[in-house]
C-alpha cells in the first residue's frame, strides 16, 4: 500500500496536543476527581471533586484553561442521565473557573480547538457537535451528525477540519470548521468506528476499529482511506472493546491504547509493521506524551493508574496512583 508520508514534526504544531513540564491533569471519571500532578517527578499537589462522570480533557491554545467534559452516566447509546455542562478550570490557580452550559444539547464528550480558537465539543444524545465561544462561554451554533454514536472526535493540526467517527457504525463525518458544515463522510469502514486521531504534520488520519485489531490510515488531503494494518499479538478472539489513539508530537509514534485487552501498542508511523505491545493494567483508556519525546502515558481506568512507556528502550518504566478512573490527561 501507498501511505501518505510520516514527516518529523517539531512539537507544539498541533495547537490541540498541549505539552509541558509544569503539571499533569488527570480527569478521574469514576470518582470524580480531576487532579494536578507535578510535570516531573508526578506528585500529586493539587485535586477537587467535579460534578459526577467528568470524561475528556482539552487545553485552550495559550495553556492558561483546561476544558473537562460532563458527559453523564452511562455509555454510548446508554446515556441516561445525560450532563449539558463543561467544566471550566484555571490551570494556574488550579482551580474551577466555572461551567460553560450547553443545553439544551445533551451529552458532551470529547473536545477540541479550531484555528479561530472556537472550542468543539460532540453533544452525543443530540446528533449534533456544538461550537462555543469559550471567552463567553456560550454556545454559538451546531452541526448535525445524524447520529448518537458521535463520541470521539479529532482536528487537524491547524484546527481546520475535525474527523468524528461513529463509534459502532461504518463512516466517519468530516467538518470543515470555518463553513460549519459536514463536507465528507469517509464510508465503508470494515468493522465499525471506535477512536480517532490526526497526524501533527497534517498529512494522516488514523481510524481504530472496535471489533478487530485493525488501523486504517486516511490520506488528509482527499480524506479517502490510503491503507489499513493490524495490531500484531492481540489474539484472533480479540473482543470488541473502546480504544483510543494518539500520535507523539514529533510524529514518530501512534500509540493505541486497548481497554479490555489491558494493552497498549507502540507502532512507528514510518513503518507501521514495527510495533512494540505492553501489556498495562486494567483498563487503558488516555494517552499523553513527556515534553521530551522520551514516553508515552496511558491511564489505567480501572486501576487508578498511569503507566509510562519509555519509547527509547520500548519497555513499562514506572506508574503513579491516581483516583479510580482516570480517563483522560493533558501536560501543560
């Protein structure tokens, strides 16, 4: 197959993967905690109890706010009690600003910055992804998606085009952030939709599947599938499970992060059949990497654990404890 190329990057192009020696955040869902841990040595300095089921973590372009989602109680399709609130903190004060509203769209998850600096966020149980002017705090507009399944979501580097897979189902809706509109549903996609990330030099789109250990690269520029490749050692009886995916800022690593199969794969986007499998604790679910390209973070939900992969030598190098359910983080 003929892959669009892995180009080295400097970090900090992609204005949504924020980076840092400062501090850590950690969004723990089950116990409702987000905390702040020291950027080096991993202490825990700082936590407060949010609302219940705070979910993703997304930092505002100049790293002074840090956005947590409350999502709800349930799971996709299973929502029950769905939130309408986003959480709005001051990463140096550490402390809760306040709550951007957002109903009535119901359910919002995962987030992201535009290059206008609007924020985005999914509103699962309302078919639709809203866009929030975050200096107000309020809710601008929306764009339809035509489905609940709407969970994950991932820009490009430069914040103009953001990639929603339908968790379970077989596309992918792609949205062009300045017209608002839904420009491309990328179709056909073997064995449903589950995470979701974008390349920092703008060049890849990588789509995990939730039902087979599968990968399929998406060519940015004609947003059309270039290439798919397997996960080697998860097993034929691999389950249907939620994972999660990210690219390293220099671009030279995807990481997927597998929760029932308690494993994360390292792959080398040069050469995806170079890959390295952990096995990690119960429950991987977010993925983060050091300012110094030297590792890579997933957190163990079902744990409250964080595990560090040292890229160099590919081998587990240490953990820290955190809260039950730690879902997602972000450096800054």
């Amino acid at each position: 197959m003929t892959l669009p190329p892995a180009t080295r990057t400097q970090p900090g192009s992609d204005i949504n993967h924020s980076l840092g020696t400062n501090g850590l955040i950690v969004v723990c869902k089950r116990d409702g905690f987000v905390e702040f841990h020291d950027g080096k040595n991993f202490a825990l300095q700082e936590e407060m109890k949010l609302p219940d089921f705070p979910h993703e973590v997304v930092l505002s372009p100049d790293r002074q706010k840090a956005y947590i989602s409350i999502y709800g109680n349930g799971q996709v399709g299973t929502n029950t009690e769905p939130g309408t609130r986003i959480a709005v903190l001051d990463i140096a004060a550490k402390k809760l600003e306040g709550f951007i509203e957002v109903a009535p769209f119901l359910a919002p998850h995962a987030m992201t910055f535009d290059k206008a600096g609007l924020l985005w966020a999914t509103a699962e149980s309302s078919h639709a992804l809203v866009y929030i002017d975050p200096a107000r705090g309020v809710v601008l507009g929306h764009v339809e998606t035509g489905t609940n399944r709407s969970h994950f979501m991932a820009a490009n580097a430069d914040g103009s085009k953001i990639y929603v897979p339908h968790r379970q189902l077989s596309f992918m809706s792609v949205i062009d952030t300045a017209t608002k509109q839904v420009t491309k549903r990328i179709p056909d996609f073997r064995y449903e939709c589950q995470g979701v990330c974008t390349a920092p030099d703008g060049n890849r789109v990588y789509q995990a599947s939730s039902a087979r250990p599968e990968i399929s690269i998406i060519e940015a520029a004609s947003d059309t599938v270039a290439g798919k490749f397997k996960i080697e050692g998860l097993g034929e009886d691999f389950p249907p499970q939620l994972n999660r995916l990210r690219v390293s800022p220099d671009n030279r690593y995807l990481v997927v992060s597998y929760n029932q199969s308690r494993a994360a794969a390292v792959i080398d986007t040069e050469d995806p059949a170079r890959q390295h499998l952990f096995k990690l604790e119960k429950g991987p679910m977010g993925i983060a990497f050091g300012a110094d390209m030297k590792h890579a973070f997933v957190t163990n939900h079902d744990e409250g654990t964080i595990s560090a992969i040292d890229l160099g030598a590919m081998k587990l190098d240490r953990a820290c404890q955190t809260h039950l359910g730690p879902e997602t983080m972000a450096f800054y």
